[in-house]
C-alpha cells in the first residue's frame, strides 16, 4: 500500500516537473528545435535569406509559418503575402540618378543618369565657375552681361549688399536679368544671384 502511495506521489511530481518545462519552454518562445527564441530564429533566418543552415533549399519562413501571417518578411524564399509587392523589385536610385517605372507598375526599378543633373559643389572666391550653385555660400557664378546660357565660364563671388534706397525704383540704371525679369539695377540682380541679359527694362 505505501508503496503505491510512493509510486504515485513520484508519478505527480514527474508528471508536474514535465508540465512546468513545458509551459517554460512556450513562454521563453523557443522553437522547434529547442535551442533558439523566435526572435533569434527570425534573425538566423534573414541572415541566411530564407534558408536553413544546412539545407539551402529548406524553407525555413514555411516551417515556421512566417508567410501571411501579419508581418512582412522580404528576405523569405519565396514573396511574402504581407509584403508591398515593390519590396522585390525597389531600387534605389543615387543623387543625380532618374527613377524609373519601366513595366508600368507603379515600382521604381531602373535608374538612369539624370542628363540635366550637375552635381553641385563649393568653388573658392575668385575660381572659375559655370553653374549658379558652383559657388559657396552667399556667392553666385559672375559673368560678362549677356552670357546667359548654361556652361557659360564665369567667377566666383560674393552676392552684393545694396543700397535700399534704390528699391522699387526702375530708372536708367534698370537691367534685365538673365532669368527675363527687369530689375532695378545691376546690384540688385546680382544680389539674387542673377547676372545680367543687358541693359534697360526687359522686353
């Protein structure tokens, strides 16, 4: 008799040792194998684009059930129901560069060079220079009046302070921009950077 008592007070405890792993291990998140959280799984996972360590062709975001369920995961082996149908194809395009739809489905993936583009950079005072944004801070790309278009050669300088008492005044000293618009005088188009077409009002 005392020995059944025994049998069964050894059984309970093995059987309530055995239900507290169990639930342990679901709370800790453990995987099937035993040794990895779903987190560090997911991590694995991504880091070997989809693939099992061993197997390049086991589909580990299948066996886990990753796909559809809620989160988007692009590095899958195959294309995950949850993700923008332009995580596989978005390219990302560098400064300078046109982005491109080129199958007409709202995707960027092509990029190709921007022919209008220049990239801008800061040339010393006194430097020659031939675009507008050449130059530094407060300067502008100085010409000859009447070399107005682009790849015109020209030098660096400072935007000039004027005179306010010259403002809203258009008189002989008026000139016309290179951007077409009159100004008051030659100080105050080049004080916005604007060389100038020539003299007088603009037609």
């Amino acid at each position: 008799m005392r020995l059944g008592v025994c049998m069964r007070t050894l059984f309970m405890t093995l059987a309530l040792i055995l239900a507290v792993a169990i639930v342990g291990c679901e709370d800790s998140g453990a995987t099937d194998s035993g040794t990895m959280t779903k987190a560090e799984a997911q991590a694995r996972a991504e880091s070997n684009a989809g693939k099992s360590d061993s197997d390049e062709d086991y589909d580990v975001c299948l066996e886990y059930g990753w796909y559809d369920d809620g989160l988007c995961d692009p590095w899958c082996l195959e294309p995950d129901g949850d993700c923008d149908p332009c995580v596989y194809e978005r390219v990302f395009c560098d400064v300078g560069e046109l982005s491109l739809d080129t199958d007409d489905n709202d995707c960027i993936d092509t990029c190709e060079p921007d022919p209008d583009y220049h990239a801008p950079y800061q040339v010393a005072l006194g430097e020659a220079c031939v675009f507008v944004d050449d130059c530094g801070h407060d300067a502008y790309c100085a010409k000859e009046m009447g070399r107005c278009d682009d790849g015109e050669p020209g030098v660096c300088e400072l935007m000039p302070v004027c005179d306010e008492a010259d403002m809203g005044i258009f008189s002989e000293d008026s000139v016309c921009g290179c951007a077409g618009i009159s100004h008051w005088n030659a100080c105050w188009a080049n004080s916005l950077g604007i060389n100038i077409d020539h003299e007088g009002l603009c037609d």
